[in-house]
C-alpha cells in the first residue's frame, strides 16, 4: 500500500518551462511584459466576431480533421492538403515530430541557447538532446551541426529567426547544410517568427526545399498573427511525414475556436501585415537607439532584441523591472526583450541607456 506509483526514468530529465512573468502592477506605473515575444496589438475585430460565433458551439468536438483551416492553408500557401499537418502551435507540432521519429536514446541535434521547449519535447520523449553551441555571432553553427550527426541522430531543428538571440540562417548554408544531411533525418526548419524577416539571405524555405522529403517547416499562428492564446500552428512536409504527424497529434486538440480563428488571420493577412510592418519599424528603431548607446548585439529578424548581458543579466532584469518592463532573463547569458507597443519601446531604450551609463561610471 506505501509503494509509489511508477513514473518514467526519463521525467527526471525534463526541465521546467519557465513562462515569462506577468507585469507586476504597481501603483503610478504602467508595467509591460516583453517576456514572451507576443503580438502586442489586441486581436482584429473580425477575428473576435469569428471567435464569439465559433464559441456557440462549444458543446461540440471540434472537426478532428481540421478540415476548413487545412484547405484554407493548402490555397494560401498553394500546397497539396495532404502535405499539411496542424497542431496546437509549434510546441504541439514539435511534440508530434518527436513522438513520430524519435524512441529512447534516439538524438535530436539542436542550436544551444534556442527556444526553450526543444530540451523539454526531446526529454519528455525519453530522445537525448545533442545542444551545438551557437557561434560567436549568435548564429547556428551549421558546420558543428552537421558534425554532431550520429547513428542515433533522428532529428536536427533550426530555428530561424533564432529565439532568443534574433539573427537568421541563410539559404545558401542551409542549403550547404542539407546537402550534407542523410536523408533518413528529420530537419525541421522552425519558421515561428518568419513573418519578422526582412534580410532576402533568409531561405524562402516552402519554395526552396519543396524537393527535399526529409524536410519539415514549421510555423505558427501566435507572433504575427496574434493568437498565442488559442494554440493552432502547423507543419509543411512531404506527405509520409505529414501524415505521421496527423496519427502523432492529440485527438481534437485544436479547438474550433483557434481553427475558426485561424481561417479568418488568414483571410485577415493583409491588416495583419501592417501591424507586422508596424513592430518591424519599431524593431529597427529599438536596435538603432540601442546600436548608439553602444550595445553590440547579434543582427535580429524576429520580433524581439537579444542583449548580451553576460554576468549583467540579472541586474538589468531588476533594473527593467523596477522600470516596469518584465524582459526574458537568462541568468548569465542575457535578456530576449520584445518588440512591443511604442511606449514599453522607449521605455527599453531608457533602461538600457541608464544601465550603460550606470556600468560606465
Ligand atoms: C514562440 C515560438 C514558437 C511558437 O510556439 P506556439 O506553440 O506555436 O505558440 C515556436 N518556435 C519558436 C522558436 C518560438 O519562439
């Protein structure tokens, strides 16, 4: 009766997901969070109208197939149905990937530091985790990645823009890359901020690896969108992968609000675009006025800006928050910052300006 109920081994090796903290509300202090790299704009009033209908229904499953949003994203991005695979966001589809290729002790190769819930989809599958450090750009070091292949390695991620460092991987070295990749492995080109990128090295990755059956792009409804909250991404592959992915996913996980949702962003691009446009300007605003108060910082795509702090980082994770930013602090290594609404904006550029001064002196 005293025993304890049996739990894998492998749990032990799965970090916690640190979400970012929500604002601390202070009095006479507007606070922002610019922690999670979420759309700071609220949703469209067409979208919300959309959501309010589909919620009518929330007695019922929604379509297991996720039928509507799937043609919907087959025409938009003028591939076949059957290449397409949905989930809830990226994460799920990640979990999905994993889940269809990976058994214990199989490797996954990925850029270390990147998006924090690799370790944690890798771990939860009982797979290893092989982290390739990133260069001294900040950039994947696509060269050690290739090296770092094995007999166990089943899968390799690329994450670009790269969160939480910004920079991108260009066409010509993925392309470098691919050709050295055995075609029995998984490469999953993670698109989550692909909306952001303005630098035309950045690979056109749809287009360019139509051809490349080991191949999976990955992209996601909650950036540029603006729907983080209802959990809905999907994956692009080649046909077998896509429909692994499909017998992988959580039976009836994408609710019919986030497919509603989703179907009415699409057709909602073009007002989504100017928003993007929008923080896009801000991006480079903020990486200006940084660049003149002397940071060096690796060249960003996303919607977010990577201060390399070092030692520093949780000093100037106090000091934000003091000010009333919450920024993504990763102790040691630096602090990922959001590109948010044109005050929490400014507001960055003024702590970041106390700090070098404060340091300076
Ligand atoms: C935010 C993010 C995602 C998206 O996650 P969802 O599950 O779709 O919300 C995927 N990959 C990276 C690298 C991200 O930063």
């Amino acid at each position: 009766m005293s025993q304890t109920v049996h739990l894998r081994e492998a749990l032990a090796a799965v970090p916690a997901y640190k979400p970012g903290k929500p604002a601390v509300v202070r009095e006479g202090l507007t606070t922002y969070k610019i922690s999670s790299n979420e759309n700071p704009y609220p949703p469209l009033p067409g979208v919300l109208k959309v959501v309010a209908d589909a919620a009518r229904e929330m007695n019922r499953y929604p379509d297991l197939a996720v039928t509507a949003l799937t043609e919907a994203l087959a025409e938009r991005l003028g591939m076949p149905r059957e290449r397409i695979a949905t989930g809830t966001g990226s994460v799920g589809l990640l979990g999905q990937i994993i889940a269809a290729t990976c058994d214990p002790g199989d490797e996954v190769i990925y850029s270390w530091r990147s998006f924090e819930a690799y370790p944690i989809v890798v771990a939860i599958a009982g797979a290893v985790s092989v982290q390739v450090p990133l260069d001294v750009n900040a950039r994947h070091d696509l060269v050690a990645m290739a090296a770092a292949i094995t007999p166990r390695t089943r899968v390799i991620l690329v994450c670009t823009p790269n969160n939480p460092t910004g920079p991108v991987v260009h066409q010509s070295e993925l392309d470098a890359f691919l050709d050295t990749v055995p075609g029995d492995i998984l490469v999953v080109i993670d698109e989550a901020y692909l909306e952001f990128v303005t630098d035309d090295r950045a690979p056109d990755s749809l287009a360019a690896y139509a051809g490349r059956p080991n191949v999976v792009v990955l992209r996601t409804f909650s950036k540029a969108y603006g729907l983080a909250g209802l959990r809905v991404g999907y994956a692009v592959a080649h046909e077998p992968v896509a429909q692994a992915l499909r017998k992988t996913a959580v039976p009836f996980g994408v609710s019919t609000i986030a497919q509603a949702a989703a179907i009415a962003s699409l057709a909602a691009f073009d007002e989504l675009q100017e928003r993007v446009d929008a923080l896009v300007a801000e991006r480079v605003r903020v990486v200006g006025g940084l660049c003149r108060q002397g940071w060096h910082l690796p060249e960003t795509q996303a919607n977010f800006v990577w201060l390399p702090l070092g030692a520093d980082t949780l000093a100037f994770a106090a000091a934000a928050d003091e000010a009333g930013l919450v920024v993504r602090a990763f102790p040691g290594e630096g602090a990922r910052c959001t590109i948010a609404e044109a005050e929490a904006n400014d507001l960055l550029l003024h702590v970041a300006r106390d700090f070098v001064v404060a340091r300076t002196f």
